[in-house]
C-alpha cells in the first residue's frame, strides 16, 4: 500500500523510526468552465501567467473551435454545455477544482448550475469555485436570486467551494465602445457624489461653441 510522503512508522516503542522517502506531489488538475468567454479566457491565460502546465489545465466550451488559440498552446479543450448534462461527467473526468462561470442563460441559470454541481460531484471534483455576485444576500438586483440558489447549493454539497462575489465587469462597457463612440453617447456620470456636510456639485455643462 502506497504511503503518504513524511509518512512516519513505527512497529512498536522500542522500534527504529523510519521515514517514508517524500515524493513529489502530483499538481492539482484545473478546468475552466466558459473558456470561450472573456473571462473564462483569462481565467485559462492567468493560469498559464502563474505557471501551471498547460497538461494540468482543462478549457471547456460549447464550441470548442472558438478556442483553437488556447488548445494550440497545449491545453486541453473538452465539449461542455450546462444545458447538456450528458456531456458534463465525462467533461469534467480527472478534474481537481473548477472554476464554474455562471450561465450567460438568465432565468435558466439554477438548472444549470445544478448540473455542473451533480456532475462535478459524480466525477469526483475537489473544490468548485463560483462567480457570484456582490451581496448576493441582500442586493436587490434581479440577477442576485439565482446567485444565492447557487451559493446555497454549493454549501449543500458537502463539496469544498470558493465563492467569489464579483462586481459588475468592466469589460460590459469596454466591449461597447465603439458603439458609444459611434453614437457619441457618454458612460460616464453628469454629477459628483455629495459627501456628508457638503454640497453636491455637478458637473460643469461646457459653453456651445460658437
């Protein structure tokens, strides 16, 4: 039977001690869910950054040709789609930790997540990591309900988890610019916040040009 390294024996008080020769710990094997996304996307790339292995790194997507640049650099890229639970189990084989992406399906989310949580619990993944939201708890925005759902059904798993409560991206304005540009529309506010014991001053309108 295969021993743990720094494993120490002893067959009775009066024995030698001998220690188990330490052995190199095998790294965890990471999937990224939503690959093909933004974010998923730079989930893969960071890990990459932080030297992981490409070997040790799993990107999964509905359409796996939209990922060619990541499969070609030596990761593995494997067919997932929440909506499919079918192909979720086999998606996630060998995995240690996953880092789940919340569904883009607003409305079908809890579903969905449901069955990547089933499925990774079935092919024996360690940790999930879920990207939540900000005050999933108590905020009144509309997507916070099936945030929580999710939080929740992390926390009835008996799975270990990581939620992260994540603000709102900026990249849902970056990816837009042009548009704005195009239309010449501002994102930006037209006032300053008051702080407490001051007046609130707005932003000054520029003169019409003459």
């Amino acid at each position: 039977m295969a021993l743990p390294a720094r494993t120490t024996l002893a067959c009775n008080p009066r024995s030698h001690v001998t220690e188990a020769p330490a052995t190199t710990p095998i790294p965890s094997k990471y999937a990224v869910s939503g690959a093909s996304g933004r974010l998923g996307h730079l989930a893969v790339e960071s890990l990459l950054r932080r030297g992981v292995p490409a070997d040790r790194i799993i990107a999964l997507a509905r359409t796996r040709a939209k990922i060619t640049d990541i499969s070609s650099r030596g990761v593995q890229v494997r067919h997932a789609d929440y909506s499919d639970p079918a192909t979720l189990i086999p998606a996630l084989a060998g995995v240690d930790v996953l880092l789940m992406i919340s569904a883009t399906d607003v409305g079908q989310r809890l579903p969905q997540h449901t069955a990547v949580i089933d499925a990774a619990k079935g092919a024996g993944v360690r940790r999930i990591v879920y990207t939540s939201t900000l005050r999933a708890d108590d905020t009144k925005l509309v997507l916070a309900p099936e945030h929580l759902a999710t939080e929740n059904l992390l926390r009835a798993s008996g799975m270990e988890f990581t939620i992260l409560r994540n603000s709102w991206y900026i990249e849902n304005y970056t990816d837009q610019i042009g548009q704005f540009l195009a239309k010449a529309k501002s994102l930006g506010p037209q006032w300053t916040p008051r702080l407490p014991g001051r007046p609130a001053r707005t932003t000054p309108t520029p003169p019409p040009s003459p």
